[in-house]
C-alpha cells in the first residue's frame, strides 16, 4: 500500500524558511487528506518557554530513586524511575496536571495534552547502542535532544564532551521534574566519582542493560533484595561545567522554532537526536520544519522509531514518504531490527543543494 502526503515537493530555488512556513500553515488543511488510522487530532500548540535553572535545583534531587542504563562502553546513565512520579504526583509542581492525568488514564500518551515524556521508550536504547556501535564523536559540537522526555540521549552527547546541549520536550513538566533532574543526577555522578575512589554509591538503584540492537527485550536488574531502592544524596551541582552548557525548553515544535529563531544567530545543531517522535503524521510539517531550520549544514539527525504505531498512526514508511516528497534530506538505514514490533534507527542529513 502506498500513501502520498499532499504537499508540494518544494522547488530547488525557493527559499528554505518561506517554504517550510507555507507549507505548515497549510498543514492542518492538508492532513484532513493523510492516511489515518484510529485518532488523528490536529498540531497541537503548546508555546514555547525557555526554562532556567531554580535558584535551588538539588532540591529536585533530594529522595530521587534512580535508575542506570548501562550501554558496552558508553558511561552509565542515570534516570529518575517512572513510578516515582505516580506515588508523588500530588506533591510535586505539576501546572499541566500530566502526572495526575497520565496516571488516572493509565496512559502513555495523551495527544495534544501529554505526549509520553514522563517514561524512556525503547527506541532511546536503540540509538544508544547504534551509538555504541558506531562510536559517534561528540567533542565540541552542538546536539539537539528533540522531544527529549528523560533526556538521555543528550545525557550522553553531555557527558561524552559535546560543546552545548539542548533539551525540548513538549511538556514543561517533563523538562521540570524530569529531564533537568537528570541531567543534575549525572552531573552529580560525575562530582562523586571524582571525589569518590572506593566508587561506591555510584549508579546506585535499578541498573538496566540495553539490548536494544541485540533485539532482546530490556531487562531490569533489580536491586538484589529486589525491595526498596537507595536513595541518591544530593551534591550542589548548580554551578556544574555541564549543566552550564545545557538548556531547556518546553512547548510544541513550531513555537520552540519560533523561540530560538529569535536569537541572532539562532542555533544551529551538528546532531540532532529524535526518539520515538514520529508517531503522529498531524505532527511531520513541524517536525520536518524544525530539522530544516535547525540542523547545521553538515549535521546528522538520528532519528530512532517504530514501523508503525498502532492507534495513533504514524510510522516510518509514512515519515520517509514525507520526508521524500519535501526533497530536503536524504534517509538513510543505520540499523533495522527484525522481531515482533520492527524498529529502526536512521540518519537524516541535507541534499547536497539544500545545506
Ligand atoms: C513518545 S515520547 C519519546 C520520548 C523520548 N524521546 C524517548 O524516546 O524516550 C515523544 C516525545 O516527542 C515530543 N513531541 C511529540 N510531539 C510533539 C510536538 N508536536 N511538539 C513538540 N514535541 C513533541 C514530546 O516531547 C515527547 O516527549
């Protein structure tokens, strides 16, 4: 089965920004002709914030229960659990109400409201494996975790010496309470480890091997009283060399685009990271219209998926298909895996005539 997106393939000469915004304005009215299957809401719009560091941010960190993926050579990263946020959900700065809903609806997705940062979906450990595999360099470049939820794709940009890194995630929530907590629970692995020799306490909680292109599932290594799990002590790292490199931002991908277009120059990313982002077609003009505006000339965007997500309708095949007709990037395959639900890692980078 074919599907064809109605939008044109944009000309060689015209200019890239025009053509992107024409073409998302047009978007909603172009959808109503894209293949759907179960729900297909229109683009959602949540504006855009840049959120600085509290005053306090260790206080994020006091009681935290981490978890560790530990990935071949790649260093340990370390998340806040999921569940975390169930039993807590009343107590913690929740202004979109996510924690609470996404629990009562037992839903990892809630379109246009909530969409699905609160947890590491899978296809984040593919691409760490793939960057395991292929030894990706970060040292001294720009990289972009796009729809980042736990964030720990940009964690390891951080941590393996990238220059800068951007974090975007739909809901403010999920940069709150989540992606910059973790972000400071591996900057504060990084202080102990350097004032701790014995190396005890590090990593502490649930460690979890990825498997991810070994196609096995993930397999969680609970504590060995499989109980309660240790809780972290929290270290200043507010002033941390690499939280000073990072930055945070919420809202929906056409006003996050709007927002650090307004910086002059606006950045420009040597990798952009996307997990798990391509689920939804109502989303591709924007999404499509960020990488071409963001991604530097020689950049690579890694983009991590599903074939196909059932109930909300989107999928690789649909996304290349978008991606061809646009005729701004070339796609190429980096890892396709064959069991059960297939997923795939792949590389988007500009046409030649299109840097
Ligand atoms: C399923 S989650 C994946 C989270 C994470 N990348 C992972 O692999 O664990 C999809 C993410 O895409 C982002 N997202 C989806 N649609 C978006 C939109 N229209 N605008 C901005 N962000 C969006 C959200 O931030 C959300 O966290």
């Amino acid at each position: 089965m074919s599907f064809c997106f109605n939008f044109d393939v944009p000309s060689q000469t015209t200019n890239l920004d025009e053509e992107d915004g024409n073409q998302l304005r047009q978007g909603k009215q172009d959808n109503a002709d894209l293949p759907t299957e179960g729900n297909n809401p229109a683009d959602p719009v949540k504006e855009a914030k840049e959120h600085l560091p509290k005053p306090d941010p260790q206080v994020l960190l006091m009681d935290a229960v981490s978890e560790t993926v530990v990935v071949g050579t790649l260093p340990p990263l370390h998340f806040l659990n999921e569940t975390v946020f169930e039993k807590t959900a009343e107590e913690r700065e929740d202004g979109e109400k996510i924690l609470t809903l996404s629990a009562e609806q037992r839903s990892d997705l809630i379109s246009g409201v909530y969409e699905g940062g609160l947890k590491v979906w899978e296809c984040t450990y593919d691409l760490l494996e793939l960057m395991e595999r292929d030894g990706e360099t970060f040292g001294g470049k720009r990289v972009l975790d796009l729809g980042c939820g736990a964030g720990l794709l940009g964690i390891l940009a951080l941590k393996r010496g990238a220059l800068k890194v951007h974090f975007q995630d739909y809901n403010s929530t999920v940069i709150e309470q989540l992606t910059v907590p973790n972000v400071m629970l591996n900057c504060q692995e990084d202080d102990e480890a350097a004032s701790d020799d014995e190396g005890e306490g590090k990593g502490k909680g649930k460690s979890q091997e990825a498997d991810g292109l070994k196609e096995k599932s993930k397999k969680k290594l609970e504590g060995e009283d499989g109980g309660s799990l240790p809780k972290k002590r929290a270290l200043d790292v507010s002033q941390h060399a690499n939280l000073t490199k990072c930055r945070f931002f919420s809202g929906d991908w056409s006003t996050f685009l709007a927002l650090v277009k307004q910086e002059s120059p606006h950045p420009r990313y040597d990798i952009i990271f996307t997990s798990e982002t391509i689920y939804n077609t109502a989303y591709y003009p924007a999404l499509h219209q960020t990488l071409h505006q963001l991604l530097a000339p020689h950049g690579l965007v890694y983009l991590a998926t599903k074939s196909h997500y059932f109930g909300v309708g989107g999928g690789l095949h649909l996304f290349e298909t978008f991606v061809e007709q646009r005729g701004v990037f070339s796609l190429d395959h980096l890892w396709d895996g064959e069991e059960g639900l297939q997923r795939h890692v792949v590389v988007l980078r500009f046409k030649k005539d299109e840097k």
